[in-house]
C-alpha cells in the first residue's frame, strides 16, 4: 500500500469580509480536493499542543508522527539540520532572517523574497565581517538563513519578524540570555549589508533591499527517532523550505530538490506532484508539502492565497491522483493544513484544522464541504496530532 501525506501549509483561513463572508478554501475551484473528501473522511485536527506556538516546525513535526512535547527544541535546528550544517549539544542555533528595513521599523520580513543567489553574497559578507570564532552564519533559501552560536545559550525570547511588520525594530529586541549582543550584532549588520552590491543592485530596479540581520527561532539539537525505526517504513519528503526538509532529514527520509521550487507562490507546483509520484514509485510512504499559502496569508492577500490554493489542487494533488488511479495496489491520503493563516492578520492561529483521510479501498462518503465550514460538524476529532499518522499508516 502506498502511503501519501500532503501538506498545504496554512491553507485553513477565517470568513472574511473581502470574500463576502467566506474563507479562501470556500472560494477556489479545488475539485481534485472536493473528489477525494467526498469519498473519504473529514475530520477536524487540533495541531498545536496546548502552550506551544502554531509554528510550521510544531505542527509539521505532529502531523509527521512524532510529539513536539518530546522533541521539539525549537525551529532553527530544524531548518539549520536540513542543510547539513554541523552542530554539537552545547550550540545554540537561531534562524538569521534577512529582512528589509528603514533603520527604525521592519517593513518585509522575507527581503522582497530575495534570491537564493543573492542572499548566498550576503551572508557571505556577514560570516566575513561578524562570524567566526563563538558565532558562524550560513546561507540557506532564500531570505531564510542560519546562525549557529557554539557554547550558547537558546534561553532567550526572539521575535518573529513576520509579527510586527510596519512595528519599531527595537519594540522587539531580543531578551534573555546574551540578548544585549545578539542586538548589537543585528544592528551591526546593517553596517555590512546596506550598502552591500548586491542590495545597492536591488535598490536601482526598485527592489527592496535585505539591509539587516534578524535572529529568531532560538533552539538546540533535537534528537528525534528516525520514521523507519518508529513506524516501520522509509519514505521521502518533497519540500522547498529548509524547515521542511529539516524535520524529514532528522526522521531518516530521503530530502528530494525539485527544479523551480521556491516557497512561495511561484514554486513549481507541477515539478512537486512529479517529484512526489517519482518517489512514491521507491517507497510506500511520501510527504508532499506546499509552503504557498501561508506565504500568501502572511502576506494577507486574498487573490494569491485563492490562486495558490487551486494549483496545489490542479497541479499538485491532481498529479499525484492521476498516478494512483492507475495503481494495482491500494493507498491511502491525509491531505491537510498544518494551521490556519488568516488573510486578515497574516499570522498562523491554533485553530482546529480540516484534514482528509482517504482510503482507496474504501467510499466512506461524505455531505460535508472541504473547507472551515465543515468543522463543527465533524465527528473525527483529532486533539493528538501524531494520531494522524498512525491512522494513515495502518492497512487495516
């Protein structure tokens, strides 16, 4: 039996007035989603654990099998175990955001979506000028980067810049441990970075430029038990974020690139379905995820979410539907968002989630619609998010 776990990243929304009281699942055309709910179950799935953020890493890490109580230590690992940089027990491992500014207020946390190229010149500039010795910096995707602090502390509170766009800067400094330095180095790299080629280039074609450092996602090592050893099988992950394929690479699952893939909404939602169908043809498990709409909801646009949302639907699920419905065997989908990411504040909430469990073996056959509506009509109540994959996995 084939076994296909597929994310659309924060595609859950709220009823908003711009889509006349509706949410974007409501609004897009997903009929491949529509056809897989109407044979198989909707549940309503609780993914955030009670007292920890609705971050990607917590409810990835859930809905993967594994409790974030036991393992989560935080998302910079994750992201920086993804890249296979180095880390021993006593470091401490932060996110390094490049992030656009006016020297006083954050204005976008993701650089304008800079370049993977671009972002590689400018932490390079950064591990120049400020790393070495107790502190190294490493290039990640794209404005989505990485600082790895030996013998530091993870004891301090950092924002995520994605939370107080159009806010003063220093209205959310670090606290805690060491938090005095890490300031001073996040101003600092202003220094470096402002006047940097490549964000004196971005600035002439009207780009905006990634002129400072922003640390966040504080964390240590994880130690997780791989997929094979706590379910039985091997599997891959089909993914373009770092912190996606973090969570895969500490489970033990092959990390696949996919040509185009980018993280957000122009990523190659076809060259993913593929990716996903080459690899379900190697292992009995894959997991397919599409960071798109939350980036669209960060972002709070209704039109980019809704246009998101369909080519995961036409291009991504429909890829991998046309494969299994030529299969000899049978398979089974849980097809979900890992949180919602409401348009109107472009923050993840822990809300409750809609999922999808389809087995091809059978039509359970629902009335309910695939969207927020069905919630409190479900009679599949999931409040353990590793539940998830046990029921997907087992063959009975």
């Amino acid at each position: 039996m084939k076994h296909f776990l597929i994310i659309f990243d924060g595609m859950a929304d709220e009823p908003n007035p711009v889509l006349d009281g509706k949410t974007p699942m409501q609004v897009a055309y997903k009929p491949n989603m529509d056809k897989l709910a109407a044979q198989g179950i909707i549940g309503k799935a609780f993914t955030t654990p009670q007292g920890m953020m609705p971050g990607s890493d917590v409810t990835n890490m859930g809905i993967l099998g594994f409790d974030p109580k036991l393992y989560y230590s935080g998302r910079g690992s994750i992201e920086a175990a993804s890249l296979g940089i180095p880390m021993t027990d006593t470091d401490a491992v932060f996110r390094a955001n490049l992030v656009s500014t006016d020297g006083e207020v954050m204005l976008d946390s993701s650089a304008g979506h800079i370049t993977d190229e671009e972002a590689a010149e400018l932490m390079k500039a950064v591990q120049k000028e400020l790393g070495g010795g107790e502190l190294d910096f490493f290039p990640g995707v794209s404005y989505r980067n990485i600082a790895v602090w030996h013998d530091g502390s993870a004891d301090v509170h950092c924002y995520a810049p994605y939370k107080f766009i159009g806010e003063r800067l220093d209205a959310h400094k670090p606290e805690g441990t060491n938090a005095d330095k890490m300031w001073e180095i996040m101003t600092k790299s202003r220094d470096v970075l402002k006047n940097h080629p490549v964000n004196l280039k971005r600035a002439a074609e009207g780009k905006l430029p990634a002129d400072m450092l922003w640390f966040w996602g504080e964390s240590t090592k994880p130690a997780m038990d791989s997929f094979k050893k706590t379910f039985g099988k091997e599997g891959a992950v089909v993914a373009a974020v770092d912190l996606i394929k973090g969570i895969g690479r500490l489970a033990g699952l092959e990390i696949t690139n996919v040509p185009g893939a980018t993280g957000y909404i122009d990523t190659n939602y076809k060259g993913k379905g593929e990716k996903a169908v080459e690899q379900a043809k190697k292992y009995d498990f894959v997991w397919t995820h599409v960071e798109a709409p939350d980036e669209s909801g960060h972002e709070k646009s209704a039109d980019k979410k809704i246009a998101a949302i369909e080519s995961c639907d036409k291009d991504v699920l429909g890829t991998i539907l046309d494969f299994c419905e030529n299969l000899a065997e049978p398979y089974k989908i849980l097809l979900m968002p890992d949180h919602p990411t409401p348009i109107a504040t472009g923050n993840h909430t822990a809300n409750p989630v809609p999922f999808i469990l389809f087995d091809s073996r059978r039509d359970m056959g629902t009335t309910l619609p695939y969207d927020e509506r069905a919630l409190p009509d479900c009679k599949l109540v999931v409040t353990h998010t590793p539940s998830l994959m046990r029921m997907l996995l087992s063959e009975e």
